[in-house]
C-alpha cells in the first residue's frame, strides 16, 4: 500500500484553454517529483513521476513494465483502452524489440530524407488548394489535418479511397467522452480488420508500401518473421501515431507562432534556425492532455525517495518533464536559443516513437512552406476566438482561420 501521506488527487486532465500549460499538472509537477493521482476510467489509483531524471528512470527501469497492465483496467482518460493487448506499446523487451527493429528500418533518417520530397510535394498541392479557396481559410483543414493522414496512408499503402474512412476511425478511439466506449470499441476493431484484410493482399503481391517492406522485412538470426496478426495492430499504431503528433503540432505550432510575432520574425529573417525552433517548439508545446500508458511495477524500486510498491500503477508526464527546470532553465520560456536538449515530446526508452523522424519532417515541411509562401500569414480571428479540441486526449485548435 501506498505511504499515508500521499493523498490522491483526482484528475480529469481535461484543460484545454489554448495552449496554456494545465494547472492541475503544474500543481501536481510542484507538489514533488512523484505524486499520487485517481483518473477518470480504471479502478485503481496510480503514482504520477513528473520530474525529468523521475521519469527516465522509468521509461528506461525493466522494473516497470507495460505488459504487465494487459487484461487489468488501468487508470486511463479514455473509457475505451486506446491500445490493442497485442500492441507494441504495451509490450516490455525483449520481445518489443524484434517489432521495433523492424519498425526502425522502415524509419531511419536517410529513409525518411528520401521521402522529404514527395512530403514536400504533398504540402504545397495542399497549399495550392488553399490558395484556390480564397482567405480566410481554415489552416486545419487545408493542412494539419490533411498532410500527416496522407503521409501515413501513402506510406503504408492505404486506398485513396478508404483514407476518410480510416482518419474517422482514429479520431473515434481517442474520444475522452464516457457515452463514446462502445464506439471507440468499434474503431479499433474496424481498423485491426481492414489492415488485416489489407496484409492478406501484400502478401500476396507486395509493393513498395511500407507495410509490404514490414511484411518482407529481414529478421535477426533466430527470430521469427511478423504474423499477420502482429502487422496488423502495428499498422494500426502507426496510423494513430501518424494522425497525432504531427496533426496536433501543425497546427500548435502555426497557433503560436501567429500568437508570438518575435518568434515569427526570428525565422522570417533566418529560415536556417527553423529546425532548432521546432525542437524548442516541440518540448515548450503541452501537446495532450494528462497521461498515456502506465506501467505497473514489478517489485518495490525507489523513485526520487519515494517507493513505489510492487504491483502499484505508475504514470509519467513527458509535458512536466519537458518543464523541468532543473534540465531547462526558465523552462515556460519559449526560446529558441535555448541550448540543445532532448525533449520528451516523442517519448523516451523502450518506448520512444519509432516514427518520429516522419513526424518531424512533415513539421519541418509544413512550416518551412508557409514562411516562404505566406510572409504576411496572419490569424483571421482574435486568438480569444479560437475555438480547442474538447472530445479527444489531445491538444489543439479544431479551426485555425487564419489569412495572408
């Protein structure tokens, strides 16, 4: 059992006024490095790490595993689970290991180099149809929803026609709605089934998709090739992946540069710097609400001289760590000279996105486009009448007006 002293904290973590950095979890980030919270879904309460070092220990401690939640109702914001039993990220290595290698060939930086061109090409026909729709225009719908979608659903092989169908399916399992379970429920089991369908037809006549490169993908000496079954969940998790993260931060980051013209001009002038402040941007940026996956303790570790009890439910908060300021000074800064630093945006240890370097790259190219083609960008609303996501776990505007 848990110390006394440590009360739990319910929290909804459902704050979504802009892109302001929630109370509730700065509150609880001040309390200490660990802290004891109760969600809104799971019967059980949990331990909270919010302090940088805190949660490297964790993410990176074989004595915190996240197999060990299968089959358990785990505190979580989603009434539904959002991950397969058979998903990577709910799998501990070694066995996560053999899926992620294969995952890595798929997303190394020459590779990812090697599509920039046809991301390239993607964003600006997307801009060309903004253009052609006239101002003011909705930067969500032209770009930040559209671009990451195709992107994913090109590289692995989805049907132009089945790509709506799909994107409606993810926005579905990341609802926070307590009405929505059953529908989440479906999503998931609709998207596991098309990619299984979709698996059955590389096998027999692969193509140059990724999914037929994950299909056909060398294995380590001993190991076994991907099941169907195993493919499928992935693919599953990297068109959740490829609809989050970069959707959110488009758009984000579009927000808070049309929010903060200093910061704007500093790249209008240096367009040079626009990978350094799109790493600032990326830890400065609370991209989601609360809490993703926990892992369950395996016996009794110390964290940050707290112990945490064998069997006990523990959460990490990569936005707290992002906040640290014991690794980044004045960290509710947004400085783009801020010296280098690995953020933990993109997660951390066994479990840090294999596909961040696509991530990345659409940022990079979606940002890089609209410095160098609406110098005079500009929100076509004041910023009070932006209107935020209020359904899902994440963080974001879900239209951007904006005007050139």
């Amino acid at each position: 059992m848990p110390a006394p002293d440590f009360a739990a904290t319910t929290c909804p973590f459902d704050f979504n006024e802009g892109l302001e950095f929630d109370p509730v979890l700065a509150g609880l980030s001040s309390q200490g490095p660990v802290t004891r919270i109760r969600l809104p879904y799971g019967q059980a309460e949990a331990w909270l790490v919010t302090s940088y070092n805190g949660v490297r220990q964790v993410t990176t401690d074989p004595r915190f595993s996240r197999s060990a939640i299968i089959g358990s109702d785990y505190p979580r914001l989603t009434p539904e689970p959002i991950v397969s039993p058979e998903s990577i990220n709910v799998m501990d290595p070694p066995h996560s290991s053999r899926i992620r290698r294969v995952v890595a060939q798929s997303f190394t930086r020459p590779r990812v180099e090697r599509m920039r061109p046809a991301i390239d090409r993607v964003t600006n026909e997307l801009l060309d149809e903004m253009v052609g729709h006239g101002r003011p225009a909705d930067l969500v719908q032209h770009l930040s929803t559209p671009l990451p979608h195709l992107a994913i659903s090109e590289i692995l092989g989805v049907p132009e026609a089945d790509r709506d169908r799909l994107r409606d399916y993810t926005t579905q399992m990341l609802t926070t709605a307590p009405d929505t379970k059953e529908t989440a429920a479906n999503a998931k089991a609709q998207l596991r089934s098309y990619f299984a369908d979709l698996i059955t037809d590389r096998r027999r006549a692969p193509g140059d998709d990724l999914l037929s490169l994950m299909a056909t993908a060398s294995m380590a000496d001993g190991e076994q090739p991907l099941t169907d079954a195993e493919l499928a969940v992935l693919a599953v998790t990297l068109i959740l992946s490829g609809n989050d993260t970069a959707t959110c931060q488009i758009s984000n980051i579009s927000y808070t540069l049309l929010t903060h013209p200093e910061h704007l001009a500093t790249l209008a002038r240096d367009p040079e710097r626009l990978p350094q402040a799109v790493d600032e941007l990326l830890r400065h940026i609370p991209f989601r609400k609360g809490v993703g996956i926990p892992r369950i303790a395996l016996e009794d570790v110390e964290i940050a001289g707290t112990t945490i009890r064998q069997g006990e439910y523990v959460h990490v908060s990569y936005l707290t760590a992002n906040r640290d300021p014991y690794v980044f000074p004045a960290p509710d800064t947004l400085d783009f000279g801020r010296a280098p630093h690995a953020h933990m945006t993109f997660g951390w240890g066994g479990h840090h996105c294999p596909a961040a370097p696509l991530a990345t790259a659409q940022l990079h190219s979606a940002l890089r486009a609209l410095l160098v083609r609406f110098p005079h960008l500009r929100l076509a609303v004041p910023p009070a009448e932006v209107r935020w996501d209020s359904q899902t776990i994440r963080r974001f505007p879900v239209t951007l007006p904006v005007a050139w």
